[in-house]
C-alpha cells in the first residue's frame, strides 16, 4: 500500500529460490537478491568509512540548524506544528543517522575490516 492507500503491485525476486517459495506466484520478478559476506561486508565498510570522512558525502544540516532557520522566516512561523514537523523529518533522522555513525568503531580482523 501506498501513502494514499492505493495497493502496489507485488514485486519478487528472480535469483533467489528461497524467495520464490514465499513471494507471491503474480509478483513481477525485477529485484535481485544479495547477500554480503564477510569480505564483501570489509569492502563496503571500506568505502562506505572512507567517502565519509573524505568528504565525498554531504549530509543535510542538523535538526536544530534546520529548525533555527525555518523560524527566522515568516513562512516558518506561520506553519502548524505538523507541517513543521513534517518539513523538519529529513533532518532530525540527519541527526540520528549521526549519532548511530559516532557509536560505530571501525576494527581490523584479519585482512577485513569490521564495523562494531
């Protein structure tokens, strides 16, 4: 279902036979299945790690800035609790992203690298 209610048609996989005992016999096979491993998890652990801290991300500005800003315009003052709340989502989950990513320790084992 759709945020307006309206139901979506199903979707399967194609390359996964567990999948298929599950997914509905209709649903359109377009998605493909991946599971990472243990080197594959240090690959993307490495990329991810270092497009961040090589500042090849950009991230929306903080909740807090976000909300500093959109009060210093009239448009913001006037909105209704839910509208502001709805405007300021993508940058409060911005700002829980950062704190989830400031609890992870990056760890070296063996020849992968691990994130805890």
């Amino acid at each position: 279902m759709d945020e307006d209610g309206r139901e979506l048609a199903p979707l399967g996989f194609f390359n996964n036979d567990d999948y298929k005992k599950i997914q509905p016999k209709d649903a359109a096979q377009i998605l493909y299945s991946l599971k990472a491993n243990g080197p594959l998890n240090s690959k993307i652990h490495g990329n991810a790690y270092s497009r961040i801290n090589g500042g090849m991300v950009r991230f929306l500005i903080s909740e807090q800035d976000a909300r500093a800003a959109l009060l210093a315009t009239k448009v913001g003052q006037k909105m209704t609790t839910e509208e502001r709340i709805k405007r300021l989502m993508p940058h409060e989950m911005t700002t829980k992203l950062f704190e989830e990513m400031s609890n992870l320790r990056l760890r070296k084992n063996g020849l992968d690298i691990v994130l805890e």
